[in-house]
C-alpha cells in the first residue's frame, strides 16, 4: 500500500460567516463564482456532475457549466451518451464545483430534467463551427477502435457542412438541474472548515451552518 496520508496543506483563506450569507444562494453563487474568475483558475465554469446507473452505481464526470439562474444549473450533452442514459432512469443528480486553490467548493443535489428544443438550439448556433460538427461526429460513450476514426469522421463532417450552417442533431440536448441544496464550503485553519447548506422546501430557502 503507498502512504499518502503526510500529504497536506493548511486552509488559510478568510472563512465565511453567517451574517455575510445572502437568503438566496444564487446570489451567493454568483459572487463565487466572479471571484473564481478574477483568480484566473482554469476552466472556472468546470462542474462534477455525478449520475447513478441502474445497479445503483454512481459515476462522475467534469462538464462545464453554461447558464444558471434561479430556476436551475445547465449543461449540455449528447442524449445518448452515459450520462444522459442514466438521468432516464434517475434524474436525481448532484453537481459539484471544485474549486481548491481558492479554498471553495460548491455541491448542488437537484433534479434533472430535458432543455427544450428551443433552449438547445439557441446555445447550439452560438458554438464554434468546429464544436458544432464535433456534437455530430461522436456517439458519446460508446467504443470506438481508434482516434483516426474520429478525426475521419470529424473531416467527412467538416466537408459535408462547409458551406452552410451546422444543423442541430436529433441525439444533442441539454438539462437544467433544479437544485433541492447548494451547500458553500470554504477551508479553515485547524480544519474548522465553514460550511453552509441552503435547502429549498415550498418555494423558499432555508440556509443553516454545518459541522467540518
């Protein structure tokens, strides 16, 4: 067995305090997140998002966040990939941001449900052409025998869509993940860590403090 267990830091950032909480997390996630991005930590939208199979199984993979608002956290994804396959059959999922270098993270629990239609297509027209053929070329998930079979089909896409737009593939969707708990995690000395879960219960927002 390989001892890891001397790695450590010690969290010596400003904490959070109950006062300074808002009544809306939103709000609160807002302010964090336009700190991550004044910090300029890499991919600052970089989400967790974690999905559980039929066996009951969970599995995590990083997506990126690209709108949010009081109604929900939205991604996009193929709609045949692993992840979509599993929010079928439970859309119960959490999210989580880590952001360690800046002491925060932000873990959301909620409920998936689909984009419509509408909402897809008008974050699909606002992609790089490049991204936009890339959504046709892969079947997320599933095996393939080498990378040259997905550039082939990356510049067999590429030709047949250069001189037109990218249409919105049938199998390419996206989800908004209406919270039920966001809770701000922000490292302290000692350990004292500060925690604060928001917990939404009949259209409201109860907030209340954590133990370490």
């Amino acid at each position: 067995m390989t001892d890891i267990s001397d790695i450590r830091r010690e969290y010596t950032l400003s904490g959070n305090h109950h006062e300074d909480m808002p009544d809306d997390p939103v709000t609160l996630f807002t302010h964090w997140l336009e700190v991550v991005k004044a910090s300029e930590i890499a991919d600052p939208t970089a989400m967790s998002v974690a999905t559980v199979d039929e066996t009951g199984q969970p599995f995590q993979r990083i997506v990126l966040l690209k709108r949010y608002d009081e109604q929900g956290f939205i991604f996009f994804t193929n709609l045949g990939s692993r992840k979509a396959q599993q929010i079928e059959g439970n859309a119960k999922v959490s999210l989580l941001f880590p952001w360690q270098s800046i002491d925060k993270q932000v873990a959301i629990t909620g409920v998936a449900e689909l984009l419509s239609k509408k909402e897809v297509l008008k974050y699909f027209i606002s992609r790089p052409k490049e991204s936009q053929i890339a959504a046709w070329v892969s079947k997320q998930s599933s095996p393939i025998s080498t990378r040259q079979v997905l550039e082939s089909k990356f510049n067999e896409f590429k030709a047949k869509f250069a001189n037109g737009d990218v249409p919105l593939p049938h199998f390419w969707g996206g989800y908004r993940v209406r919270p039920s708990s966001i809770e701000f995690w922000q490292g302290g000395e000692n350990r004292l860590h500060d925690r604060f879960i928001y917990t939404h219960s009949e259209g409201n927002w109860g907030k209340s403090r954590l133990a370490p």
